[in-house]
C-alpha cells in the first residue's frame, strides 16, 4: 500500500510514525519545512484529563500515555518532562496561596491545575523532528515540495496519486495534514471547511526555570488576556496568549506577527516576571492553529473517495493529541478501524464539505 501524507507538522510526522511501525513506508510532502508553523511555535503543553466531559477525553487520556511512551521508544531528547501546573492573576494581584518565587508580587497564584501525574510538556520542534526520524529510520520519505492536486480515478472515486511540483507521485491513500491549510485540499476532495487561529508567543533565555506550567488571567488597557507559561528543560521559558482573526495567507512561510501584538506581550511580561523582564528573547513568532467549525478535530475517512483520509483541525490540544490521532490513523488505513480510541466524535462527515469554486 503506497500513503502519501500532506504535512510536516506533528500530524503528519504522527502519523507517519505509526504507519512505519506497521511495516508501511509512507511518502510525507511538506512544502515550507518540518514543523514549520503551529508545531514548532506551540507551548508543548500535555494535560491528561483537560478535556473530561467532551469527546476528547478518550483521544486526550489515549495520548498523553502515549507521549510517556514515546520517551522510551524513540532516541532523542525532545524536552519531555512532567510538570505542576497552577492558574492566577496578574497585573493588578498581591498575595499568592503557592510561592512561585519567578514571578512578580504583582502575580497571584491561587489554584493548583495540575500534578506531574497530569500535566507535563515536550519541546514541540524537537518532538515532531523526532517522530519523523524515526518514521524515516523505519523507511517512510520526507519529499519538499507543494502538493498541488490529488490524481482519482473510477466510479466510486479513488485515490491513484498525488501531484507535488507538477510530478505525480503514485498513491493508494492519501492523508490530508496540514492543519489550517488543509483547506486548499477542498479544490480536490469533499472535505469540511478548516479555519486558522493566530496566536502569537515569545521564547524567553532565562536557565533554568522550576517545572512550573502556569495559566493567568491578565486585565490591561485593551481588554483582559491569558498569558500562558511553559518553562521548558533547554533554559528557555515560552509565552503565549495573544489571539487575532487575521486571515490566514496563502503561503506558511508568509506567516508573521500583527503589528503591535509582540510588544504588547513584552510589556505583560516584563509586569510578569523579574527574570521574564531581564532575559533575552529568543523567538518572536505567530502561528494559526486549524479549527473546525464545531470545535472538534477532523480524522477519518473523507467520504465518497476511496482511500482519502483526514486529519487535522485540534486547536490548542494538537500536540497533546498527535500520537493517538497518528496511532489511530495508521489503524484505520492499515486495519480498516480505529481501535485505541472511538473516532466517531470527529467523522469529517459531520460537517459536510466545502462548496469549492474555481476562480
């Protein structure tokens, strides 16, 4: 069976991973490079029962094991570890029922979130590198290049290929991953609208920080914010929190920050943070996140073409939820069925399809 995967962000590599291990060797295209966008510019936040309650919950539990497991399984240092996790107030806040001595009197810290049984991180980057290589050790093929159509053929449809650069590269199935941007695959196949949502971080130089994940409510001049802080095990701390509808753009590559959002989040951070505000900054950066029109993720089959699959649309929770979602997929292409985890929750058909017109 040949599987061409579109996207190299932690779907992809996720998926390609679980497909090797199953003797598949697929070919991932990936047109800017190796998590690019929303995969190497995310918090890296795992949380094991955030999404109790809503259909996430067996995806969520599933893949927060899994991360423990992939420390084990795969070589490479990709920044795992778990953490206590806290939520308060800045800005305006004095007193603190826990003393995290990092952060400003300005911060209160009222609530425990979270323990090292429940919560934990891994440097996005370095995971969905790792998961590739280990993909590719096992014979899948990372190809640069733009897809730019899917070759069906038959009644029903099917999938025999996928054009990349103007060259047809065969194909039984084809994975659509490439969050937000998995949009543009509408022009080829019946799938559900995906949106972007950008948000904007910064990664700070500040040594080594306690493993203290911590989630505030900011009030400030423009309306209330929610920083979000991941001290993570390379000395650098990222901040994020900062939300836009800016319209996606065409190009990855061509993803920069709004004007005045970084500086507006310096500003929070230096009222953050004592060492926030001394430390130098490594990265200013934007990603979108893809997010379907109900909130839920989008993977299984795409209805009415034979061996057309998706996977994409997980919001905030992409890099928790990457290994079970590319464990699950590789069970659906390889077997037929998912069975780690009930994938009826997130159907593409739900949604129905874009309407795509040609312009």
């Amino acid at each position: 069976m040949r599987v061409a995967i579109l996207g190299g962000g932690v779907i992809g590599a996720a998926t390609a991973y679980y497909l090797s291990r199953r003797g598949l060797n697929p070919v991932i295209i990936e047109r800017t490079g190796l998590a690019n966008a929303a995969s190497g510019k995310s918090g890296g936040f795992l949380a094991r029962d955030w999404c109790d309650g809503t259909p996430l919950q067996m995806l969520a539990r599933r893949s927060f094991d899994l991360h423990a497991r992939l420390a084990d399984e795969i070589a490479g240092d990709w920044g795992y570890r778990r953490m206590t996790t806290y939520a308060g107030t800045g800005g305006r806040a004095r007193g603190s029922t826990f003393a995290l001595d990092w952060l400003s009197d300005a911060v209160s810290v009222s609530q425990r979130l979270g323990s090292t049984e429940t919560t934990a991180q891994v440097h996005p980057r370095l995971f969905t590198e790792a998961l590739m290589r280990a993909a590719e050790a096992s014979g899948a093929q990372l190809r640069v290049g733009e897809a730019t159509g899917i070759a069906l053929d038959g009644s029903p449809r099917r999938v025999t290929g996928v054009m990349v650069d103007g060259e047809r590269i065969a194909a039984d199935v084809v994975v659509v991953a490439m969050g937000p941007w998995s949009i543009a695959a509408a022009k080829w196949l019946p799938l559900p609208p995906v949106f972007g949502l950008k948000g904007h971080s910064l990664v700070f130089e500040t040594g080594g920080v306690p493993a203290d994940a911590v989630f505030l409510d900011y009030p400030d001049e423009a309306d209330g914010v929610h920083p979000e802080v991941f001290p993570r095990l390379d000395g650098t701390t990222y901040i994020c929190g900062l939300s836009s509808g800016s319209p996606l753009p065409a190009d990855p590559a061509a993803v920069v920050p709004d004007p005045g959002a970084i500086e507006r989040l310096e500003s929070i951070c230096r009222d953050l943070s004592p060492v926030l505000a001394a430390a130098p900054v490594r990265a200013r950066q934007a990603c979108y996140r893809p997010v379907a029109r109900d909130g839920l993720p989008l993977i299984g089959a795409v209805s009415g073409v034979d061996g057309a699959y998706v996977a994409t649309g997980h919001s905030v929770w992409g890099i928790l939820n990457a290994p079970a979602t590319g464990e699950a997929m590789a069970e659906l292409i390889a077997d037929g069925a998912a069975a780690a985890v009930d994938l009826s929750p997130f159907d593409p058909g739900r949604l129905g399809a874009v309407e795509y017109r040609q312009s």
